[in-house]
C-alpha cells in the first residue's frame, strides 16, 4: 500500500525513504569506481617494496627499476669513499647474499660497517643497487647510568665509533 495523501501525491516519508535510497545507490556506484580506478589504475606503480639482499638476487628482471628498501647490514671492510665527489659505496649484506651499494648522498651520522641500514633506490642493470637514501637502524631505546656507577671507558669509545670515519 502506498503512502500518499488525499491529492493522491507522495507523503513527506516516502519521498524521504527514496530520496535515500537513490543516494546510497549512488554512493555505492562512486565506490566501486573509485576501487576500480584503484585496483587497475597501476597503485603498484606507487609501492616500495622492502628486501634483502637474498630477496633481490631471487627476483631476477622484476627487481630492475621497481622502486626498493633494500635492508641488511654493512658489510666489513667494504664503506669505500668517492675521490672528490660526495657519497659512498659499500655493500649491504644478509645470511646469504650481497648488494653493491652506490649512495650520492651524505651519509648519516652513524653510519658505518656491521651496522643495519636500509637503502632505499632502484637495481641498476649494471650490477649495483643506486641509492637515493641512506637511513641507519638503530636502537632508540636509551640507558641512563645507575646512581653511583662509573661509566666504562671502554663502552664509552665503543660508542664514540659511530663518527669515526666521517670526514668534515
């Protein structure tokens, strides 16, 4: 039974409930487009993806151009300066694997060998990976020394490593 009044028009309430229901199906129409628009839109374009040196090597072509985090630690004796240019090279290494690391930036403060990095560029196809940025992992979780406890020397220099090689 509809709900009209005497003149035989919609009442007030019908109009309303269909006035709603118009408006969620066009809600419901502009979503689906916009998750279409998303899904094949080419969003990966967008996506950094996070590796390891393993992970990298076991892409193949894929690994070429796509934008990477690739994460891992610095391996030892390998931080090599450029000669009158700014940046580094070094290699970046997990379990199993090694990446070639090419950075035209300034370093970090605390970067150095056997520390976690993770760089963030694109595999070149001749053999290396060209780093845009350089972040440091580190440990943010501070110590304070215990009341009354000499602070050890030795710790201290330990610490104090993390500029040694840094040219000003």
């Amino acid at each position: 039974m509809k709900e009209t009044t005497n003149e035989g028009m919609p009442t007030a309430s019908a109009a309303l409930r269909r006035k709603s229901r118009w408006f969620m199906a066009g809600a419901l129409v502009i979503a689906a487009a916009a998750f279409l628009v998303i899904t094949l839109g080419g969003i990966s374009k967008n996506l950094v993806y996070y590796w390891t040196p393993t992970d990298l090597h076991a892409a193949g072509d894929k690994a070429y151009g796509a934008t990477i985090r690739l994460g891992g630690m610095v391996a030892p004796h390998s931080v090599q300066g450029r000669n009158g240019a700014s940046g580094l090279e070094f290699d970046v290494k997990d379990a199993t694997g090694i990446v070639h690391v090419k950075s035209s930036g300034v370093p970090p403060q605390m970067f150095r060998e056997n520390i976690g990095v993770v760089v963030e560029g694109t595999m070149t196809r001749a053999g290396y990976f060209q780093c845009n940025r350089l972040m440091v992992s580190h440990n943010n979780e501070y110590r304070a020394p215990k009341a009354g406890h000499a602070i050890d020397k030795k710790e201290l220099q330990k610490l104090m490593r993390s500029t040694e090689g840094l040219k000003d």
